[in-house]
C-alpha cells in the first residue's frame, strides 16, 4: 500500500513538474489538440520549484529503498556479514568467499583501493540475507598473500543461533606480531 501511495505521488509530483495536468485533474482538456497548444503557453516551473520536486523526488526514493529493504531482509530472518583489517603487515587480502550451511552465499574480490579503504580502518558490507530461526554455521574463506609473499588461504567459522532479532556476524583480519601471522576471526551480535 504505502509502495502505490508512493508512486502516486512521484508521478503527480513528475506530471506537475512538465506542466502536465495530474491524474484525475478535472480541468484538463478532452480535445487532445487544445491540451497540446495550453502545454506550451503555460508559464514555464521556477528553477526553485524545480530543485524542490528533485528534493522531494529524492527522498521518496530513500523511503522506497528502505520500505523495499524492509520486505526483502524482515528483520526475523536478516543476516549481515561485515569485514574489517588490521594494519595488514602480514596479510594481503584478494578475496573472501561466505558459506552459510555450506552453501556459498557471497564472494568478493578486492581492488587495490578496497583493500586500502580496509586498512584506514573501512567496514565492508559482505552479505546481506535471509535465514530460518535456529541454528546456522557461517564459514569465511579469505584468500591472498601471506607472510613471505607466499599464497595463503584460511577460514573462520562461526556457529550462531538465529533468533527473531537480526544477527550480525563481524570477520576480522589481524595482525599478530607475536606470531607473525595473521589471525582471521568471525564473532556474532544480535
């Protein structure tokens, strides 16, 4: 309902914009010839009006975003997997792959720039999904170049159990300057 409420108002809003009579408008004209001579005498929106309907345009298209995020992920079934680094002197990150259950739910390869926006302390948005209540295994695959420029592949597993409130699960890349090794970590949060 609220979805045609907000369509209906970005096509009013898109209609009064060009000068167009609205949906419904009784004072719009049946002969197509006579609309078409009073579309172009009519005086011409103000550049302010304008940059209102674009403002307004805008944010109904924030709300629809969101009412659309709401029906797609409901909070009793969403599921979100984040990532973050460390400094990264031990790890070079190029992928990381998700498993839910053992089915492959996301898989990403890095840019330069990512891993670097990773470093400066950036959160990545992984995955963003729908599971059933109960009891669920994440596994993250996370391959790239380790210690001595060699290939190096890892994984970190997490059991959660999935309640009515959203989970999120957070994996972590570190460093361990005891070890010298990196560390991966996943920890969940309801």
């Amino acid at each position: 309902m609220h979805r045609i409420l907000l369509l209906t108002a970005i096509a009013s809003m898109l209609f009064l914009a060009s000068g167009r009579p609205a949906f419904g408008d009784a004072s719009a004209s049946a002969d197509p010839a006579a609309g078409k001579a009073s579309a172009g005498a009519g005086p011409a929106p103000a550049p302010g009006d304008l940059e209102d309907v674009k403002k307004a345009l805008l944010e109904l298209k924030r709300d629809l975003v969101i009412l659309e995020e709401d029906l797609l992920f409901p909070a009793s079934s969403q599921v979100a997997v984040f990532l973050s680094m460390d400094v990264g002197d031990f790890f070079q990150l190029d992928s990381v792959s998700v498993k839910i259950n053992g089915d492959e739910v996301a898989h990403h390869l890095y840019t330069d720039r990512q891993v670097d926006a990773l470093y400066r302390g950036g959160v990545q948005k992984v995955y963003v999904g729908n599971v059933k209540q109960g009891s669920h295994r994440l596994t993250a695959f996370f391959t790239g170049r380790g210690p001595s420029g060699r290939d190096f592949r890892r994984a970190a597993t997490v059991e959660f159990e999935k309640s009515f409130d959203p989970a999120f699960v957070e994996l972590a890349i570190k460093d361990s300057s005891a070890k010298y090794q990196p560390e991966f970590a996943a920890a969940v949060s309801n």
